[in-house]
C-alpha cells in the first residue's frame, strides 16, 4: 500500500518496532478510542463542532489564565528555554510524558508528525481531545521503557517533568537515545531539589537532579548535552508552597492572583540564576543524541 493511500492510523505508527506491534498498535487507537477519534478510523476524523465545551482549547487556555497551578508557574521563567531549546524543523516527534499538552499545538506546528504519548489514558483522551484539528498528531498509552518505536526513527523528543517518576531513570534515558536518530534532540527538565518524594506508583521517586548529576546520566545514557538553564526560583517555590496549602485547606484551585508571585522571579539577577543562585525549581536540558 503507498503512503498516500495508507490509513491515518498506520501513518502515524509506521516507525514502530515490528509488523506485530503496528498491529497492536492500531487496534489500540480503534478498539479504545481516544476521545475525538472514531472506531472506524483509529484516529480522530476531528468533530471540532461537536466537542464539549470543556475540550476546547480556548477554555483549557482560560483555565489557565484564571487559577493558579503548574502550569501557571512555569510560564515566566520555564517555558521560554523549551520553546528556544525546541527550535523548529522538528521532524518527526514525540511529546513524552505529555500530560496536558502544554506544548502540542506548537510542535504540531513545527514537525511532520507528532506522537502525544501518556501513561495516563484519561488525560490523554483529554489533551488528544483539545487538539482534534492537528492533524499530524496521534496520540499513543506507553510507558517510558517500552517504547514501541524502531531504532533511530524519531528527529525530537520532548520529556519534561517525567525522569524523576522513574524507578530506572537511566534505562528511560537508554531508551529514549534508541529511539532517537545520531543527532536527534533530546528537550529535557527536571526538578531541583530540594522536593518531594511520594510514595505512589506514579509519584516522585527522587527530589530531583543537580545539574552535575543530571549531565553525568544524560551523557552515561548516549547524549552530548548541549545547553542547561535552570528556570523557576524563589518566589516560585513560594508560590507552589502557597497554592499546595490553598488547595489542601480549601478542597478549589487558587486564583489566579497568587501565580503572579511567580513573575517576580524575572527581577532577580539573569547572570546568577544561570549560576544556580535564588534556589532553583528546575532546570532544561537541550541535549544530542550521540
């Protein structure tokens, strides 16, 4: 069958690893749909009209805009490193750990194809669900060390926020570098400790990574790192302090308000919070695959 003709749901497998796992991979996409796709075409025929009204990525923006959460935090220092560390003329990528798919529209707009992928299939069906009019993306339920990709047939791979949930960080490392082509882009972050560490399945096994650390196992794992920022300071910790104690005291999201806290991280000195000063949350990683 030529690639014109082929199904969309083949297409967007195609550099899995075996016949057998194409197989089991589009009957995942048609057997249980993610939301916004159709039994019929293993990937979604795009409804846009008829989504929810919570599934509309505009209201998902507004949310945003009006409580206080993660993703409110990391917009004045954190997201401006991804977006540079990312670049454009992505080729083909997948989006790891994508959780809510802060960064989906934007890939979709610089790759040839992109593969949401989740552990979580409520909040894949969620993300997948907000981005029904992207058509190069597909959204997959993996986990990080089983990829079900060929060797070296990805260009990009962003993995943010995920390293520190896994028992085997080195072997997710492993694992992404074979999935990456000799020179693929690894767009990596982290926490720096001090953190948490949480006892569940999907929790934090680590309080984080130093940099030290992290570039030791990312060059261990077959990466030449490029580039490291670290992103999110003081009043960011503050901030995340004040929203957990809001959300564990009142059962709601907090306002909006208290995420401004965060932007006063940008009137401390650039040069020292590149130096690990103001206690850092996070740091990103641009990294090679060798």
């Amino acid at each position: 069958m030529s690639n014109s003709r082929k199904p969309m749901a083949w297409r967007a497998i195609e550099c899995v690893t075996s016949t057998q796992e194409q197989n089991r991979t589009v009957r995942q996409l048609q057997e249980t749909p993610i939301s916004g796709q159709t039994k019929s075409s293993g990937v979604a025929d795009r409804p846009g009209a008829f989504l929810p009204l919570a599934n509309r990525h505009w209201v998902w923006q507004l949310y945003h805009l009006l409580i206080a959460d993660v993703v409110a935090l990391q917009r004045p220092t954190k997201y401006k490193f991804v977006y540079e560390f990312l670049g454009r003329d992505l080729g083909r990528t997948a989006d790891i750990g994508c959780g809510p798919g802060v960064f989906i529209r934007y890939l979709c707009r610089n790759a040839n194809f992109v593969f949401a992928a989740d552990v979580d299939r409520a909040s894949l069906s969620r993300t997948f669900a907000r981005h029904t009019r992207e058509k190069n993306l597909a959204p997959l339920v993996m986990r990080v060390n089983q990829l079900p990709f060929r060797d070296a047939s990805l260009d990009t791979v962003l993995f943010l926020e995920v390293l520190e949930h896994l028992a085997d960080d080195a072997g997710a490392l492993r694992e992404i570098a074979r999935i990456l082509r000799p020179g693929g882009k690894l767009v990596l972050s982290v926490p720096v400790p001090p953190g948490e560490i949480d006892a569940d399945e999907f929790g934090h096994k680590r309080e984080g990574y130093t940099r030290a650390d992290l570039l030791q196992l990312m060059e261990a794992g077959g990466f030449k790192v490029q580039r490291s920022a670290f992103a999110q300071f003081k009043f960011c910790r503050l901030a995340d302090h004040i929203i957990r104690s809001w959300r564990k005291m009142l059962h709601i999201p907090a306002p909006f308000f208290i995420g401004w806290i965060s932007y006063l991280d940008l009137l401390l000195d650039p040069e020292r919070r590149q130096q690990g000063d103001f206690s850092p949350l996070d740091i990103v990683v641009l990294a090679e695959k060798v």
